[in-house]
C-alpha cells in the first residue's frame, strides 16, 4: 500500500484543518518545500499536496510553490485544488505532477472528467469528499443531495482509475477513519481507493491494508507526532510484523 503524507497549502504556508473547517486552521511549516523536505528524510516516496486557497477561489492559486514541489525527482506528487480546466491539468502535469485530482468540477461538469480521463488516463484521480454519505463541493463548503459510494461508482465507469476518498467528519480529528466506507469501497474494483480522513493508528494502516486499500493520506498524526511516517511506510510495505502492529496500537489508546 502506498503512503501519502499531505501538503495542505494556504496563503502559501503548510496547514492543517480540522472538518475542513477554516477557521479551525494550525500553521505547521512556513514553505512546502521544508514539509516536502522533512517527509523525504523519513522515506517519503509520494507527496499529497492541495492548493486550499484554490479549492476556494476555483483556480490555482499556490502554483509556484507547488511547482516546485512538481520538480522533485524523488517524489510522486498528486495534486488538488481549484483544477477545474484542461490547461491547469496540463500544467501541473507537464511540471512534473504525477498525477491530477479533479474535485468539484467532477460534480458539476461530469463530462469534462470523461475528457480529462480520455486524455490523461491514469494521471486523472478524482477527489470524493463527503459529509454523512453525501459529496461535498467548493473547498466542503456546500454538501449536495450526491450519494458518494453511487458516485464512486459512476466515476468507475467513466474509466476514472483512481478515488481519494475523504470523510469530512473524521478529517483532522485524530480519533480514527472510517474503516466501513473503505470496506465497501472495494466492490469498485479495480477502482484503486486512496483512504483520507482521520488516519491515526498504526493498527487502521494494517486494517486498510487487509481490505485492499490502493493508498493512505495521512496529514494531522504526522504532524503532530501521533505516527511515525518511517514506521508507517515500514508497516505498508510489509517490513513490519502486523502482531506488532496490533501490540503497539492497543498498548497506546
């Protein structure tokens, strides 16, 4: 399984929300590239990165910063935020992103997701983010009368290859995912599912290893110390006994 830790960008800072909730916004470095910086030095091989202030104004908006971000030769990068047409997906994509996230121009304009797929292939994901079962828009503001798993399902069928899939409510909490929706998530296959949302247990690593789960993002326990990145990838990539795992999990809730 695949480990993402997460850049969330606003006013060019590295952030963390909680629900996605802006006004419960905490600075954790000054410049992507130190967060970038940090999580290569602990075995990072892939980078989540989102541009806030462009899931809010509908366009790019940290692009240079992310660019550089883009460059990094040691890193797979996926990029969110305000990617709402094909000359922002080739921008990032010709800048060295390996790979786009489509958000709430998925929900909204559909058939421009099976144009981007029909270019781009593998390098479109799509970003499902959602509040009690319905998919949420711009930047989470606006929660619509979208089931999310029906969507999942049609984002399939419209070739999309990958989902990052988030639950809104788990999201910067540090008290644990949402393991059910993952479950269910893998009738979809070979719709690859990245897990976002809540990560904070060595032992939900393990978990969504065992359901299948193509990746995981993990953002606030990292930050915050809750989990070891090194420790994470170890476990994801099997270098690490899951009897371990349990053991060290139960021992520290």
């Amino acid at each position: 399984m695949e480990i993402y830790p997460s850049v969330d960008i606003r006013n060019g800072k590295v952030v963390r929300l909680t629900e996605g909730k802006f006004n419960q916004m905490r600075i954790y470095n000054d410049t992507p590239e130190e967060a970038a910086e940090k999580f290569c030095s602990q075995g990072a091989r892939n980078l989540h990165v989102v541009d806030l202030d462009g899931s809010m104004e509908g366009k790019p908006i940290n692009y240079n910063a992310i660019h550089k971000l883009c460059a990094n030769g040691n890193l797979f990068v996926e990029v969110g935020g305000g990617i709402r047409d094909m000359s922002r997906i080739e921008n990032y994509l010709s800048r060295g992103a390996g790979r786009v996230i489509l958000g709430t121009v998925a929900v909204k304009n559909f058939s421009f997701v099976e144009e981007a797929v029909k270019r781009y292939g593998e390098k479109v994901a799509v970003g499902v983010d959602a509040r009690d079962g319905q998919v949420a828009i711009s930047a989470w503001r606006d929660v619509t009368d979208v089931d999310s798993y029906d969507f999942c399902k049609r984002l399939k069928d419209a070739g999309v290859a990958t989902i990052i899939y988030t639950d809104i409510a788990k999201d910067g909490r540090m008290d644990g995912t949402n393991l059910d929706i993952y479950r269910s998530l893998m009738d979809l296959e070979p719709l690859k599912i990245i897990a976002s949302g809540g990560i904070s247990y060595e032992q939900e690593i393990v978990e969504l290893m065992m359901i299948g789960t193509y990746g995981a993002i993990l953002g606030k326990a990292l930050y915050e110390g809750k989990l070891s990145l090194e420790r994470v990838i170890a476990i994801a990539d099997g270098a690490i006994n899951p009897d371990e795992v349990h053991h060290n999990c139960m021992m520290n809730k």
